[in-house]
C-alpha cells in the first residue's frame, strides 16, 4: 500500500478511538508546535493574522485553529484527511465564528482554493510527500506569505533524521492501545531547506526543539519560511550536499538533451533536478560514457557519432578538483523513463524558457557554457571549448 494511503489508514483508527475515548484536547492559550507545553515560540511566528485566511494543515481535533480564530481574529480553513479526526473538529467546534472545517486531501483542496495570506501544520506534513505537498503549497500561497512547519526530527528510539527524500515507518502511540504503524519523511534540516528553496521558498530559521525530560531523546523541528515572488529574474542552483563529492568521482560528463519539448531533466533523490550524467570509468571516451549514462539513467538509447562533446569545465568543491565535460546528443531512441535502482529518475522536457529553479551546479554550468544567454545562477568554473 503508498504510504500516504497507510498514513490515512492509521489516521482513521487513531481518530476512531479518541471518538470512542471521548478525548479532546483543550484549546490552547498560545499555539504549542511541540507537544511540551511553553517549549520554542508561539502564535507570534505567524505575524499578524487578523482578518487573514490561514490553513491548518492536518487540522486533527481543530484545537490550534480555534485558537487562532479567537485569539487572533484569524479566518482559518481547517483540513483533514482523516474522516474521523475531522469528525472530531466539527462535532466540537463546527459553529465556532471565523472557521470552516473541510474533510480532504490538502494538496487537491489548494488546486482550486484562493491563495491563503498563511499556513501552518504541526507535525502533518511528514505524513505527505514533499514532491507533492510543498509545489501545491507553492501555489497556493499569496507572495510573501508565512509558512510554518512542525516536524519530527528524533523518534523516541533516538533514530535521527534521513538525508534522502524517503518516508520511513514510525509509530503512533496511544495509551492503552497498541500503536499504529505510519510512514513518515523524516528528514535532516538541510534537505528540507533545499525541498523548500526549491519549490519557491525562503528558509528563514530552523530550531531544533528538545523534549524538557533529561530521558526523552526526541526532538522536533521548527522551520519558519515564506513564499517568494513568483517570477525570480533568474533561476537558481544549488549544491546536493553541504559535503565535497568523493575524490574517486570527481570527472564526469553531462549530456544535453534536446527535443522540441525542451531539454531532458531528472530529479536526482536529494532533490536537484539536472542532465544524464555520470562518473567516467576508467579506459572510457567522453562519448561512451554518454551514451552509457543515457541508457543507464533514462533508458534512451544513442550511438557515439550522436554526441558532440562541446568542452571542460573545471571548477572545486572543497578542494576537489571537479571535470566535467558537457556533451549534445542529436540523435536517439526510446523514451525518457524512470530506471530500477538509478539515484535519478522522473524524467521530463523543459522549455528553455522556463527551466526550473534548484539545478543541479554542474548542469546548470554544462547549459551556460552551451547558451550563455541562459540566465542560470551557478558557481564559477572555467570553461574550456572544443574546436
């Protein structure tokens, strides 16, 4: 089963039994972010609210919405997924001023909802896939409008956070029930920094908030960010990683794929999107490599008479000196598609008019030194042309 059904699934059953309990949750005099109660800021990392509309994303009980609405003036959708936590909400809070309680997926709620001034989830967004949530979210948010996020960053076992964009298995715990398995993408303050700047954000702080028990090993993030302007004047790039690549790995080739569509990008596991491409093995041409990198990654088959090499590029990265060498391929078969077991995959034609932010550095050197009018942000690297 996806995780994001399973997560549903889990949801369902943990809302079912507080039903059954007969538990709410008081509504807060401040919004909690963690569950220990005056740990980390409050209301006030929103801003002004006022009059605003504001998504609770993941709303549960609803508890934190009705707060804002009373406190703060605050007109709050609420959504929840999960049937009976969104029963919850409304057979306590349904008639409360201010707020309006939608049973639903959030990433299909924002396709036709009206920009939010703000949004806010505590603890929810794990649950969702941020290749989905967060260009949804993106899109439905005004310009400058806050967005803050409530994480998991150490489970109670003290296992840390990923540094890869997979969903791993947590627990939910109950009391005097047996705790429910869910999928969650816990992942390292970093990644989730990148998937935000990518997908058109501003990180302005992360903290790592700790439970105030000496013995409780688990920590949450707290990560305050706002949308930018739509239409950035150029498109940015970024490094995977904050570490240097591996000495052994240091020369390669990027090749450039070109069909009436646009050029052929994939999204690489930690989130950059960039060319086909990869390390040269020992004994092998430029060419090859290319042509075996193409067949390797997307399927696509070429023939070295198909790719024109078109120079070097040198660059360093913490000491290591970084060759790449960008190639065009002008002929092939097949059509792009995801491989079993490559670190790149989602393959798609983008006009060059319209490249997506957070390239890979090395692709978005590779498609300055091919179309310097591109305007690419990257870190300099010396570019040596082929005759």
């Amino acid at each position: 089963m996806p995780a994001e059904d399973s997560n549903a699934e889990a949801w369902t059953v943990y809302g079912r039994r507080q039903l059954d309990r007969g538990c709410m949750p008081p509504v807060p005099e401040r919004l909690e972010w963690v569950p220990w109660e005056g740990v980390g800021p409050g209301t006030e990392i929103l801003g002004d609210v006022a009059g605003k509309r504001v998504l609770d994303i993941g709303s549960g009980a609803g508890q934190h919405a009705v707060h804002l609405t009373r406190a703060h003036g605050a007109r709050v959708t609420a959504i929840e997924l999960s049937p009976t936590q969104h029963r919850r909400a409304t057979d306590a809070y349904e008639v409360t001023p201010g707020i309006r309680f939608v049973h639903g997926d959030v990433v299909d709620h924002l396709r036709t909802a009206e920009p939010y001034d703000a949004a806010y989830a505590i603890g929810s967004l794990a649950c969702t896939d941020p290749h989905r949530s967060l260009p949804a979210l993106r899109d439905g948010l005004r310009p400058g409008a806050p967005l803050i996020l409530s994480l998991p960053h150490t489970d109670p076992h003290g296992h840390g956070p990923s540094d890869t964009v997979e969903p791993r298995e947590e627990m939910i715990g109950l009391r005097d029930d047996p705790p429910l398995p869910t999928w969650m993408w816990v992942l390292t303050p970093q990644l989730w920094e990148d998937l935000l700047t990518e997908n058109g954000f501003r990180v302005e702080a992360i903290d790592l908030l700790r439970s105030p028990a000496e013995d409780d090993p688990v920590v949450r993030q707290l990560i305050r960010a706002h949308r930018l302007p739509d239409h950035p004047a150029r498109v940015s790039s970024r490094p995977r990683t904050a570490r240097p690549p591996e000495p052994h790995a240091a020369i390669g080739v990027g090749a450039i794929v070109l069909s009436g569509r646009g050029v052929l990008l994939g999204r690489h596991r930690r989130g950059t999107l960039e060319l086909p491409g990869g390390t040269v093995e020992a004994g092998e041409s430029f060419e090859a490599t290319v042509v075996r990198e193409l067949a390797e990654e997307t399927g696509l088959v070429a023939r070295t008479d198909d790719v024109t090499l078109l120079g070097t590029l040198v660059d360093h990265v913490d000491g290591v000196v970084r060759v790449t060498v960008g190639a065009l391929v002008s002929a092939w078969q097949g059509r792009p598609a995801t491989q079993p077991g490559e670190s790149v995959g989602d393959w798609a034609w983008w006009p060059l008019e319209r490249l997506p932010q957070g390239l890979f550095v090395c692709s978005a050197q590779i498609l300055r030194a091919w179309r310097p009018d591109l305007p690419i942000d990257h870190t300099p690297a010396h570019f040596t042309p082929y005759a």
